[in-house]
C-alpha cells in the first residue's frame, strides 16, 4: 500500500507530462521558444542555411524583440501612464535589450550586433531546457545535458563577452553612421542603452567590463614605454568616457 502512494506522489515524467507542463506554463515555455530561435536565426546568418543570411539577421533581433517583451509582460504590472511606471520599466534590462533591438532593426547587418543578443539566448534557454529535459525523464538527452552543463559552468563568461560587446558596439555604431550603414540618430540612442547597461541593478557586468578596461588603459597609458602623444590621447580618452558615465554608478563602482 505504502509503495503505491510512493509511486502516486511521483511526479509525472515523459511526453504527456511535456504537454501538461507546457500548458500549465505557457509564457516560460514562449519564452524558451523566442531564445531558441534567436539562436537558429543567428547560426542562419553565420551559416546561410535557411536562405538569405540578411533576412536571418533580422529575424534574430525580432525574436529578441518579443523574448524582452515577454519578459518584460512577466516582470511589469500592469501598464499606467505615470513617470513611476516609466522609472520601473527603465530598470528592466528586458527594456534595455527591447531597445536594443529597435536600434539595429534598421541598421547593416554586423555580426557583432547580434553577438550579445545571441550570449543571452543561449544562456538562458540552458536554464529552461534542463527543466524540459527533467519533464521528460532524467535519463533523456544526456548530450543535451552535458552542453546545458557547460553553458551554465561557463554562466560568467558569458556574461562578461556580452558586457565587452555592448561596449565596442558604441564605436562600431559611429563608424556605421560615417559609412552611410545606419541613421544619424543610432549612435546617440545606443548611448542612452549603454547607460541603462552600466545602471544595471541586476547585471553588473557591463560596469565591472568599463572598470576593468579603465584600469588596462590606464596602466599602458602610464607605462614607461608608452610615448606622450599616445598617453595624453588615452588619458583624454579616459576622461571623456568618465564624464560620461552616469555619477552615481561611478561612486558605487568606487
């Protein structure tokens, strides 16, 4: 009697329980859909096997698009027209990479546009597989596992490369608009997403990346073999770049 129990209080695992976990969990599980597909849509690109690699390039900031707005219906109350909600809606870094997408829908097709887009996709939907897999049955897809393994083991670093991308697409951003690549305004919008990025509550990596590269500058720029042209050029650079930063973040990096 006892061992019947135990096998009733068992969670149900394989394809009918898939279907029951889908249902129960419809947004998480479109969420996981969107994130897989901006990463098909960027192997497209790299690697035109679905046809026109630009048009894959597009989609994979369109499926961004609709994972941060899913997110951000997940996270947001309900919508309210007060200078409160636009504060709260700024803090979310679904908002940000929601931005971020629209900046590039317009923009030539970079490789390195879609890098970060594509580090948190993968990072995120190892995450929501693993609990797939877990539904489906423990011993299924242990390949899968072992990729989701190296994924989250490797959570960091990943972190860190989108945080170096986001940064050095600010110069790429510039470059684009005198190569008659994107509009005059994408530079100017992509700054106020690298201040959402380094304002991050929940991600500091971007923050941490500027400092870290501060501190690189800095010590070449103050190397004996550094000649003066080139250290007063980075010094001034330094400077620059600081002014620009949002002040209250700095004294929290400090």
């Amino acid at each position: 009697m006892s061992d019947q129990q135990s096998e009733d209080q068992r969670p149900l695992r394989g394809v009918q329980a898939l279907k029951e976990h889908i249902i129960l969990n419809k947004i998480d599980t479109a969420l996981w859909a969107s994130r897989v597909l901006t990463i098909i849509f960027s192997i497209g690109y790299i690697i035109p096997i679905f046809g026109n690699p630009t048009n894959a390039y597009y989609k994979v900031l369109m499926a961004n698009a609709a994972t941060s707005a899913l997110r951000l219906h997940q996270r947001m109350p309900r919508f309210q027209f007060s200078r409160d909600y636009l504060q709260k809606l700024l803090l979310e870094d679904s908002c940000h990479y929601l931005l971020y997408s629209l900046i590039f829908l317009y923009a030539y097709p970079v490789l390195l546009i879609i890098f970060p887009v594509t580090l948190f996709a993968v990072l995120h939907s190892a995450s929501y597989s693993l609990t797939l897999l877990d539904t489906l049955g423990q011993n299924s897809w242990w390949g899968a596992r072992l990729l989701i393994s190296l994924v989250e083991f490797q959570t960091r670093n990943i972190l860190r490369l989108a945080a170096f991308a986001e940064i050095f697409i600010m110069p790429l951003a510039v470059v684009l608009v005198f190569l008659g690549k994107a509009g005059i305004m994408t530079p100017l919008v992509y700054y106020q997403f690298l201040v959402l990025r380094y304002s991050s509550r929940r991600n500091p990596y971007t923050r941490n990346v500027f400092y870290e590269l501060r501190l690189v500058t800095e010590n070449f720029a103050n190397g004996a073999r550094t000649p003066a042209a080139v250290r007063k050029v980075l010094q001034g650079s330094i400077s620059f770049i600081s002014r620009l930063a949002p002040p209250m973040q700095q004294q929290q990096q400090q």
